[in-house]
C-alpha cells in the first residue's frame, strides 16, 4: 500500500492527507462533461499567471488551492479550446471557504491570517483574535486566499451555492 502524501503542516500535526475531490479550474463544466471534453493538453495550466493550476495525477487539470489565490482573470477559460472551461458560466464556480475544527483561535491562540488575506473581508474573528474564524458566504468568492496562509491548515474550500434570493 502507497504511503498518504502528507503537508508540511499536516506531518507537524499527525494528520494523514485525505485524498480530497479535485478541484478544478473555475469556469468548469460538472465533472463527467469537463473529464469528456478536456484533452488534457495543459493550455489552462500553462495559461494560468498565479500558477494555481496543475495537473492532477489523472492528468486532468486542478486547482491547487494551498498554492495561492485564485483571481479570476479567466485567462485558463480563454486558453481552453474544448469548451471544458466555459467562462460564460458565472459565478465561475460555487466554492465557499470552510473554517475546520483546527481554527487555531477556536482553541484561544490568537490568530488572524485568513483574515488579514481574504481580498473581499469575507472571513471574520471575533474581537482580540479569540474565538473560531466564520466566512459569510455572500462574501466569499472562493479564491483560496485564506487556504495557503492558515498555519494549522484548517481552511478549505467546500461546494456551498448560494441560495437565490426570496
């Protein structure tokens, strides 16, 4: 049996890396259609200026989200030629922030990181730094700013569509 890779962080912690779903490039049709339609030529890999983008060990591409942010310039959209990448879909994806139970201030270590990285003022700490982080989700583009800079690794992104308005 392969050994799990395993974070920096997630070795300092104990934790064994769960292979999580990829994530692909915003703008990407559901899964079975993009897995169809992209050839797997890497133009949106390569297209991509933040290099947030790689390709999976399926060869098909993915978004890394520990690897940065993710601004939506829509240039990996462009690049595609399949039509796997449709930048006419908005929003370019319905990934939201998630705050897990390793939210260092949730254990009262003063922490604001994701905080202090989110571009849109989505995530909040309660006063002093004390107390789990929350993301509003109408807030949040789901860029992955905060997931790269969390020291415990305790931010991810999550399908969570918002709901339509009443």
């Amino acid at each position: 049996m392969a050994a799990a890779a395993l974070s920096r962080r997630a070795l300092l912690f104990g934790r064994t890396a769960a292979e999580a779903p990829a994530v692909r490039p915003p703008w990407a049709l559901a899964e079975a259609a993009f897995a169809s339609l992209c050839t797997r030529c890497d133009a949106c890999v390569r297209a991509c200026g933040e290099d947030v983008l790689a390709r999976g060990a399926d060869g098909l591409p993915r978004f890394e989200a520990t690897a940065g942010e993710c601004t939506f310039c829509g240039d990996c959209a462009r690049a595609c030629g399949t039509g796997a990448l449709d930048a006419s879909l908005s929003p370019p994806w319905e990934l939201r922030a998630q705050v897990g139970p390793g939210c260092l201030p949730a254990h009262g270590v003063v922490c604001a990181s994701c905080r202090d990285a989110c571009p849109e003022s989505a995530i909040r700490v309660p006063p002093g730094g004390r107390g789990a982080a929350w993301v509003d989700p109408a807030l949040c583009t789901g860029c992955a700013a905060c997931v790269g800079v969390c020291p415990a690794d305790a931010l991810a992104l999550a399908d969570a569509p918002l709901e339509a308005a009443a």
